[in-house]
C-alpha cells in the first residue's frame, strides 16, 4: 500500500488522506528520491502533452505553418477555455483552413465558474473549443493537413499521426512500444500507460536527453520548453497551479497536471524529472506534494514558496465561510 502523502483534518481529527507515489530522477535517469511503488502502472494523461507534439515540432511543421510560441504552449495545455484560450485555438484553425468542427474532442464547458455563467447568461452552448484539449487537438490537425493524413480518423490508435506519437513516446518515456498500454483519454486521444518512474524520466529526458532521442527530438523539445516558457498563461490559465509555478519560479520549473492526480515536473538547469500520482485520483493534492518536494531540497526559494503556499496548505471553509480543517501534505523528509 503506498504511504498518505496527503492529510485532511477537521479539528486536529484525521478525517481523511490521499495516498499516493513521488518518483524524483537526476540528470542520469537515477532515481534519487521516491515514495510509493514507483513501478506502480498509470496514465500520464495530459502530462504526456509536451511529447504529443515532438513530432510536429521536430519535422518543421509549425515553421510552415508560422505558428507562435503562444500557439505551440496552447497545443500542449490543458486550458480554462477562457477568451484568451479560444482566440489562440482559433488562430490555429484558421493558419489551417479548418474550423472548430473537425476537432474530436467533445464539447465541454469552460473551468472557470464566471466563463460559464456567462454562457449561460448568453445562452451560449458549450463547445469544442473550450475544451482543455483543444489546442492539442488542434496542434494533431496541423501535422495531418501538412502532411496529408486523413483528419476525420486522426484519433484511431493505427492513425499515422497516433503511430508517430507513439514512437516518441516510447523513446522519451524509455518504455518499449510492445509494453505500452494503450487506453482512450478523456478527449477521446489514445494514451499510454507505464510506471510511474518512467513519467519522471521522460520529463528528465526533455532537458536531458538519452541516447536514443535524436538532435532533431532534443532540439523540438526545447521550442516546447520555451513557448511554454514565455506563455505560462497558454499551458493552463487563471488560478491554475501550472501556470502560476512557471511565472513564480520565472520558467526555472515547468510542470504539466494530468488528470486523476499526475503532475510531472522538470527542472533544466538540475536536469531533475519529477512525478506525483495520487492513488484515488483527486485533483489537487498532488499539486500540494510538488510543493512540499520543492520546499525540502531548496528547488524554490522562501519567497518563491511563499507565493505558492496557497497551493500547499488548504483551509477547508463550511457554507458559512468558516476555516473547520485543513489539507495539506505529510512531511517527506
């Protein structure tokens, strides 16, 4: 059983906890910190995104098509479907001559509670593009249309594009492509499971590549660092954990959330991959782990940590606004 890394306590009493795995690797795939079963089989969900587009990256798609850094980091987010995300998906479409429809990602509505009162005030419908994968669907779209595969069936697991990704996957991932796990993802895209310590190393493997990514790979990966980089707001959006570590932290840490309880980290200038996956799936602890984890080996300094503590630790209010508990994660030291 892997050990509570999360605890929730309602006047000083253990209500309940969240149980999880941490994987850290240094620069050499080593692993140098863990909790849990690390070999423990999971989807990254859509942590896997910054890899799904090594490939339009890495064959000089987005130079054809002129795409921004804006609408590279979007392709790889998970966004609120705020204005400014729907402007950048559109932008996409339309340097590809398509619309909203050929996305397959489903209709979903926007994170933010304000964004969706205001559909339904306008009576509006939820749509595709406001789905948090519809930029990376738009990014798979852009690789089919250049080089010709069919965009209608572009999610079926023997697609050439799915093909493609799957390839590097396995490479960055340093997982055979025979022991991959395929299963369908929340937007419908086909994922991959591994072990949990395979996620942390393909992090790693951004910054610091293995032998087998080649120069093309390696260099595709540092575009999708740095449009990430610059556009932190693009990867996730308002009061959102992913975006607020890169701006805090100036792009020194990036960090990519995946559904039920994934976060998956890399730090360049240490060459340090990291991952947290939450047994039950809950959103939100881990990102009060990455933050614990931050804390104890120093990767952020006292003020960095400081603007950040509301991620950590988590007051629990009643209907009437009052603090009865808190949440907040176990010492790993």
């Amino acid at each position: 059983m892997n050990p509570i890394l999360v605890e929730v306590r309602r006047g000083g009493v253990l209500e309940s906890f969240h149980r999880g795995v941490v994987c850290v690797v240094d620069a050499q795939g080593e692993i140098i910190f863990s909790k849990g079963d690390i070999e423990q089989i999971s989807y990254p969900r859509s942590a896997m995104k910054l890899f799904q587009h090594i490939p339009l990256i890495s064959s000089g798609i987005h130079k054809v098509f002129e795409f921004s850094s804006k609408e590279i980091s979007i392709m790889c987010g998970s966004h609120n479907g705020e204005n400014q995300h729907q402007e950048v998906v559109y932008s996409i479409l339309d340097k590809l001559g398509l619309n909203e429809s050929h996305l397959k990602c489903g209709a979903q509505k926007p994170t933010l509670k304000s964004d969706y009162e205001e559909l339904i005030r306008t009576g509006k419908p939820e749509m595709q593009v406001h789905n948090n994968c519809s930029g990376k669907h738009a990014g798979f779209l852009a690789l089919c249309k250049k080089k010709g595969y069919d965009i209608e069936s572009y999610l079926e697991f023997d697609h050439k594009l799915q093909k493609e990704i799957r390839k590097t996957v396995s490479v960055y991932y340093e997982v055979d492509e025979n022991d991959l796990i395929t299963g369908i993802d929340g937007c419908s895209a086909p994922t991959f499971a591994m072990p949990v310590k395979n996620m942390a190393i393909a992090f790693k493997n951004l910054c610091n590549p293995n032998s087998n990514i080649t120069k093309v790979q390696y260099k595709a990966s540092q575009v999708i660092l740095e449009s990430i980089k610059k556009h932190p707001e693009m990867l996730a959006g308002t009061n959102r954990y992913c975006t607020d570590l890169i701006k805090v932290t100036e792009g020194r840490i990036i960090g990519k959330t995946g559904a039920d309880g994934i976060y998956s980290l890399v730090i360049p200038s240490e060459g340090i991959g990291i991952t947290v996956k939450i047994d039950d799936g809950k959103m939100g602890p881990q990102y009060q782990v990455v933050q614990e984890i931050l804390k104890i080996n120093g990767w952020v300094s006292q003020k960095e940590y400081n603007k950040l503590e509301e991620y950590r630790k988590i007051e629990l209010r009643n209907f009437s606004g009052k603090v009865v508990g808190e949440s907040f994660p176990v010492d790993l030291n």
